[in-house]
C-alpha cells in the first residue's frame, strides 16, 4: 500500500465476526484500533486513523450498546480518533435505529464527525431513506457526515441533501472500480469519497489503485484523480483537526515524456 502511494487509512469500528457479550471487549478493541494500529502501520510511512462506534451488525443489543457507548467519549481526545462510526442501519430494525440516533447525538455534543454505513443488497434503499429521515429529525450538519456504500441507486438523495457520500470498492460484493468510475463522470467529484474495504469476504485493498487506473485510463487528468482520490478524503477529515494531511496541486508537473540527457 505504501509503495503505492497511500499515505494514510481511516479504520472505522467494525463488526468483529462474531457476537461481543461484553462493553469491555469493545473498549480493548478500541484501544487496538487507536493505540496499537497507528504503530504498525507508521512501519510502513502510512498515518492510521480510525473511528469508534458501535456497529450496525451489533445494535441488536440495546442494552449492551448503551453500555458501550458510555466508554466512547473517552477515546475522542485520542490523537487518531477522527469521529463515530460506522453507525446507520444493517437490517433496518427499531433497535439498531434506537442506538443510531444515541450515537448521532453523541456526535453531535462532542462534536465528532460521523460515518455511515447503509445496509447492503435487497435492504439498501430503505435503508439509505430512513437514515435520512433520521438525521432530518436531528441537529445534524450534513457536511460533517458521510454516508457510505452508496450505489447507482443511492447516491442522489443523500448529495442532493448535502451529505459527503462514499463509493466502497470492492472485488465481488458492493460497488466495483468501473462502476465507481462510472458514477464518477455522472455526478461528479463534489462531496465524493472513494475508498476500498477488507472484512470477511474475499477482499483486495487494491481494488482503490484499480479505480484510479480506470479513472486515469478513461482521459481524466491527473489532477482530477488526485482532487477525488486524495483531495477530497483531506477536505471531509481534516474538519477534525487531528488529520493533518493537506490538499495538493500538481500544476507543475508534466505528463509529457521528457527525453533523458
């Protein structure tokens, strides 16, 4: 990855594949994501950011999530927490609904940003609608919110109502580097994150170069690829001031092959 060209990754909280019984589990593994991940990934030159939250896939639990969510302000004045997430829907149920707007209010007392995650197939559209009823319900800056996986489908109402939206690349599941790519030249680079994801399915972080390379190979210019891949991501993180990586420009820089002396 750092070979590559990445300088950074922002890890949000995330199911651990198995049920968790107890808030103490979820705070080590906070601890992992913010004390431990930013070492081993500062091996390689790359910065490690990351969010906490209690996950869609575990907000079936009501009252363990509520326990969880008394340790998360804790963690907000760690150096590499950049906000809540991902918190949204998984099945669109009243319980995952319940601990959704819990963590959007905290977010908004502490003033974090917030990362979304829409439920996935069949589940998506109603999903992705009802998180907006909820955060039209709530006192809630749209530009310090980004909902994620959206797809053809998705992708319209939550830009139009200001939100960043983010296009998850992936190798069989959610969204693909041609489609992406696709959506791209539709709606543009405004308020758009890219990113890639590994979890449990047959997964490949390069999926991001992927889409970059289409991107490239389909005539946009370096600097456009660099406004979306990189530009953006620094605009919509660094409202916390702890990402500290800046927009670039490559004006100066020549695509042209220039001979060698």
């Amino acid at each position: 990855m750092a070979m590559s060209g990445v300088v950074a990754v922002a890890e949000p909280a995330f199911w651990a594949g198995f049920t968790r019984n107890y808030p103490e589990t979820f705070v080590d593994y906070f601890r992992q994501i913010s004390e431990f991940e930013p070492t081993r990934a500062a091996e390689y030159g790359i910065k490690h950011y990351c969010w906490v939250a209690v996950n869609p896939k575990e907000a079936e639990n009501p009252k363990l999530s509520h326990q969880v969510l008394e340790h998360m302000p804790g963690f907000f004045e760690k150096p590499t927490v950049l906000g809540i997430g991902e918190i949204g829907f998984h099945k669109t149920t009243p319980e995952e609904e319940e601990i959704f707007e819990a963590q959007v209010d905290m977010a908004i007392k502490y003033d974090q940003l917030i990362l979304i995650h829409t439920p996935h197939l069949a589940d998506k559209v109603r999903g992705t609608r009802r998180t907006l009823d909820v955060l039209k319900n709530m006192n809630v800056d749209p530009e310090r919110v980004w909902i994620d996986h959206v797809e053809e489908h998705t992708i319209r109402e939550p830009l139009d109502q200001g939100y960043w939206v983010g296009f998850t690349i992936y190798p069989i599941t959610k969204c693909s580097p041609r489609r992406a790519v696709d959506m791209l030249e539709m709606y543009g680079r405004e308020r758009i994150l890219v990113n890639s994801s590994a979890d449990w399915g047959p997964s490949d972080p390069f999926t991001l170069q992927e889409c970059i390379m289409d991107f490239r190979g389909r005539g946009h210019s370096l600097q456009e690829a660099i406004e979306i891949f990189h530009n953006n991501p620094c605009r919509f993180l660094g409202q916390n001031p702890k990402f500290d990586i800046q927009p670039v420009r490559v004006e100066s820089y020549s695509e042209e092959v220039q001979p060698v002396a």
